[in-house]
C-alpha cells in the first residue's frame, strides 16, 4: 500500500469542453474524499484548459498537465506517470462516474488487494436497438479471480474491449512496467487490456453500475462500411499482431492459447465478413501470417466448431 490519495482518477482532455464540467462535478462529489483528480490536457484547441483551471479554484485535488497534442495513449501515460493514489482510474471526460464510484472501488480493493478491478457501466442516452450490444458488454457480475485465470479475461462480458470499467493497482502497472503503446491511434485499449489482465494476479469483478459511458448514435463502424471502417480494420491486424507477439514472448500462449485463438477469431473475421473491405483479401492473408508465425493453428482442433468455421472462411479469404 502507498502513502497518498486511495484512488488516482486520470482523465485525457482533447478539445471536449461540452462534457467536461459534467465529468468533473461527477468527480467533486464523490462519497470518498480521499482522491486525486489528475486531467491531462492533449493540447486542446477550445477552453477546456480554462475550464479546468476553474474547477481548481474550487477544489485542490484536481490537477491540470498540459502538454503537446500526442493522442489519447500518451495522455494516459502521462497521467499514470503523475498518479500517487493505490488505484488509478481512467475516466474519459464525456463520461462520469456515480458518487459513490471511487468508495466501492476501494471497498474492494480492501477486500481482495487485486491488481485489477472491473465494474460495470450504464450506457447513455439510451442505446439505439443496432447497437444494443454496447449495454450487453457494460453488465458486470460479482467474482475473484484470486490467481490466474484465463476466465478473467475471456469468461466475463465486460473484460473487453474498454479501458475505463477497469481500476489498476498503480503499483501493478510500475512493477511490470505497463503501459499504453503511445504509436497506436486506435485501438490502444484492447491492446493494454491483453497485455495487462494476463499479467494480474488477482483480478475482481464487481456487479456495481459505477460508471456512465457517453453513447453516440454514429451508425458508423458497426453498420456500415466507409473509409474510416477501412483503416480501423487495418489497425484492428496490426493490434492483434502485437497482441500475439507479446503473449509468444510471456508464455501466455502456452497457458491460454485455446481460448486466445477463439477470441482471436471471433475478434476479427466477422468484420471481414461484414464489411467486405477492398483489400480484404490483403487483410485476411496478415491475419493467415499471424497465425502461422505464432503456431495458433495448432489451438485449431481443440477449439469450437463456429471457430473452425470462421478459421475456414479466413483461408479462404486470403486466397
């Protein structure tokens, strides 16, 4: 345990001055007092920097950095860098927390010293049926893990792929030295989650609705396809290629392979299948690669039929 605040809320600020007093306030009323309030500031071009400079007028535990635009993962860095709490929260600021959030993430981390905390999120403004998914994957359950567990990362709805249902011992994260990896632009969160929940050895899951995560309508990725789509699946390769690398040089592979292979599968070849990109056949032949350099196939005969299906379809994308 450290000397310090209990809870270290870090908050990567770009250019959203509409939500962030919201944010804030969520924070400035929490039922525990004893926390930290640490807002990076990305090099934004509206006031959010003036509006977190009033807010500290009114409250001393919240703290400004301002540095030079680097995006959202340097940010975060930044702040776990700055953070003296035992727990670090990440918050998005056009989200908030319930009053009561940072007191139950405590209780717990009381409770069970575990490196890593989940708890689950309510979407709002209410979600659009198409995307009805997103609150399915923000319900958490009650359970600990209190050693290394394959279930811990791959058993529960709402493990993946968001960043900020999670709070980390920030002594966890130093020790092992983790990190945001600052050169990915999309899709940094699932790479930290895959690279830091194997890693815990205590991870706790909690029932608690303590978060509340900003919902847009964009119809965007999830039903249709455009430019955008094009570049995050490009990007969605090159994380699981990272993702892969890292778990080969830990040794994760030869304790989850099976279960790392499936979601593996699952991550990537409905969204080849739907959105049917110009270079799909590009893609799947990377995604073929990386399953071969790395030997997942031989998690191929032991894994779900629906896998084996998906396995099928991807070969046959890359031809």
């Amino acid at each position: 345990m450290v000397k310090g605040p209990k809870i270290s809320v870090v908050i990567p600020v770009y250019n959203v001055a509409d939500y962030l007093s919201r944010c804030l306030e969520s924070l400035r009323r929490q039922t525990l007092l004893d926390i930290e309030i640490i807002c990076v500031n990305d090099g934004s071009t509206d006031n959010s920097d003036e509006i977190i400079r009033e807010q500290m007028k009114i409250d001393s535990r919240i703290q400004l950095i301002d540095k030079q635009n680097a995006g959202v993962a340097a940010a975060r860095n930044t702040g776990i860098d700055a953070a003296t709490g035992d727990m670090i929260v990440f918050l998005d600021p056009d989200d908030y927390l319930t009053t009561n959030a940072c007191e139950r993430i405590y209780e717990e981390r009381i409770n069970h010293y575990a490196d890593i905390i989940v708890y689950g999120s309510k979407p709002f403004p209410e979600i659009p049926e198409p995307d009805a998914w997103v609150a399915w994957k923000l319900n958490s359950r009650d359970i600990y893990y209190p050693e290394p567990n394959e279930k811990s990362l791959f058993g529960e709805t709402n493990s993946e792929p968001f960043i900020w249902n999670h709070a980390y011992s920030r002594d966890f994260l130093n020790d092992n030295q983790l990190r945001f990896i600052e050169s990915i632009k999309f899709g940094e969160d699932i790479v930290f989650l895959f690279q830091t929940v194997p890693m815990a050895k205590r991870v706790q899951y909690i029932s608690d609705q303590l978060h509340y995560y900003q919902c847009y309508r964009s119809g965007s990725f999830m039903q249709q396809y455009n430019d955008e789509t094009e570049k995050r699946l490009v990007q969605h390769v090159k994380n699981l290629r990272t993702i892969t690398a890292f778990w080969n040089e830990k040794g994760f592979l030869n304790k989850w392979g099976r279960a790392y292979f499936e979601w593996f599968i699952n991550f990537i070849v409905p969204d080849l299948i739907q959105f049917n990109p110009k270079n799909k056949k590009k893609l799947a032949l990377e995604t073929v690669r990386i399953i071969e350099k790395f030997n997942l196939k031989t998690f191929y005969k032991h894994s779900k039929l629906e896998v084996k299906e998906k396995t099928k379809r991807l070969y046959k994308m890359a031809r």
